[in-house]
C-alpha cells in the first residue's frame, strides 16, 4: 500500500523548526533542574516542594530560556486552546477505523526523513540521522536492544503530520491528561484558559473522569506523535510495557521532570517513570552534529526492528 494521500508535504521543516524549539525549552528547563538538583525523583510522593527550576537562575541562562520561550509561545497557546476531549475522542476513532500506510519500519523512518528533509533543502541532518544518534549512544552505553529500538522509532510518530493531523499543535510539543484538570506544571498554564474543558463541570476538576490513582494506562493523553507512536508500536510489536512507556511519555514533562499528576498514578507507573527518565537524557543529550554511515548500520537495525515487529509490513 505504502504511502496514501499526503498533506503538509511543502511544510515539513517548519514542523522540524517548532519541534526544535520545543526541544530546545526542554533542554534549558531540564540542565536547569539537574544542576540546581531538583530533579524528580522516581521515590513516591504526592507534590513538589514548591521550588522553581527557575530559581536561582543566572542572567544569561535566563535570558536563553526565556528567547527560547517567546519562539513557542503562539504555539502552545494553539496546542492548549485546541487539546480538548471532544478532538481527543475523534483522534482516537480516526485511529482506529483508518489505515493511512502499510509499510516496513524501516521505510517508514526514510518516508518521514524525505517528507521533512524535502521541504528544507539547508537541512545538514536528516531525520534518519538523528533518530540514528539517540539509537547509538543508547547502544554504547550497554542499554538492552529493546531499548535501542526505541531511540530508532520515538520520533516515528510525527509521520501523522502528513496523514491527517490538523496543524503542528497536534502531533508535537509536551503533552498532559486530557479529561481532568489542568495543571501549572504544564508550559504556559495560563493558555488552557481557553480551552472549553477548563470550565466543564467534570474535566476541569482534579481527578476528571479518573479515579485517584488508577493509573496512566487508563488516562487519554493530549494527542500527537508520542501517543500515535504508541498505538502502533503497542498493537503490531513485542515491546515490553518500559518500551511502549518510553515512547508515550517522552514528551510528558509535567509528569517525569515537573513532578505533576502523581495522584493519577498506580504503583506500576513508578517504575515506568524512572524508564522514562532515564530515557530522557537520550532524547534531549544525543542529536548533535555527528553523521553515521547508514549503510553499514542498516543491517544491524533491520534485524532490530524485525526482532520486535514480526509482522513485516505495519499498518500506520
């Protein structure tokens, strides 16, 4: 079947460029937590000590953070605006009752890195090339194939960009529970103001539509790639529950870095919450300048990816 009926083609890099900056708040936010050595921790525990990363900021690091900011501004205010129950269940039924492309893994990430790579003819590092960097350093730092696995594909998910996505606000940036209230751990709180959910009698209260600790499994996160990634992978591979954890909650950061929605969470959810941190420094640390050899590596994750996804061709 390969590809179907494509939109956004010409747009792909500026999809990239708000990914980036994105990233790029979240890099600053989390070498920020790290030094000042308010990392969450993955112990129990129902809220934050009430500290800001932000605190004790030098004048230079809060400038960059801030610049960094004011470029995702516009997009978030969209992203919380529109993130509501209604589009969410609509997403989902749109999942499930569409196939947008048959095709391999492997295929997949080279359809992605044309798609994005094409519309920005500057571009130094493909797609491919980076999905290719968080795969190998979690390689040589000894972590299980599984694992490895998921540094290839994390990203894959942004492939519904050109399926059927309704703009950038739904397929990237940092993602939240839908159904319950919102919370000031999220980026730019204050946007969710607009959002028809903050004044439902149900969704805008703290549990929602959610019993206190039921956990996240059972939980609608904001739609976009991470959780689109992680319907096909949960559905059509062999990867364990830390994988299929990885992949839907890397953009999660009110919940592993901030420390939110603790009250959400089984007893389970802890340990896929250190997974996902632990993750993390991949995710942000890895994309750099280097280029690999993609012939000589292809082989090696061929069989990768034939290993967790028996079925050949998948269904996307």
């Amino acid at each position: 079947m390969g590809l179907g009926k494509i939109i956004h083609s010409d747009k792909g890099h500026l999809l990239e460029l708000i990914d980036e900056d994105v990233q790029s708040v979240n890099v600053i936010k989390t070498k920020l937590r790290e030094q000042s050595k308010e990392a969450v921790p993955s112990k129990k525990r129902k809220k934050n000590d009430g500290k800001s990363v932000l605190d004790g900021m030098n004048e230079e690091d809060f400038r960059q953070y801030n610049q960094a900011k004011d470029r995702v501004r516009e997009f978030y205010k969209e992203q919380h605006e529109k993130q509501t129950m209604a589009y969410n269940l609509q997403a989902r039924i749109n999942f499930k009752t569409k196939v947008r492309a048959r095709m391999t893994v492997w295929d997949a990430l080279c359809e992605l890195s044309k798609l994005i790579d094409e519309s920005d003819p500057d571009t130094e590092l493909s797609q491919i090339d980076h999905a290719l960097q968080t795969a190998e350093a979690i390689r040589s730092d000894g972590k299980p194939r599984w694992m490895q696995l998921v540094g290839l594909i994390h990203d894959l998910g942004k492939i519904l960009y050109f399926f059927e996505s309704e703009g950038q606000w739904d397929v990237v940036g940092d993602t939240f529970p839908i159904g319950c209230g919102f919370v000031k751990e999220n980026i730019f709180p204050e946007f969710f103001q607009g959002n028809p959910d903050n004044s439902h009698p149900i969704y805008s209260t703290k549990l929602g539509i959610y019993e206190e600790n039921s956990g996240l499994k059972s939980v609608m996160i904001s739609w976009g790639h991470d959780e689109y990634m992680y319907y096909v992978a949960k559905n059509q591979s062999t990867l364990n529950e830390q994988a299929l954890a990885m992949i839907r909650y890397h953009s999660f950061y009110p919940w592993h870095r901030e420390g939110a929605y603790r009250y959400l969470m089984s007893e389970n959810d802890y340990k896929m919450l250190e997974a996902v941190q632990d993750f993390n420094q991949y995710d942000l640390y890895s994309k750099g300048l280097q280029r690999y050899d993609l012939e000589k590596l292809k082989p090696y994750y061929l069989e990768l990816i034939e290993e967790f996804f028996p079925q050949k061709l998948i269904e996307f």
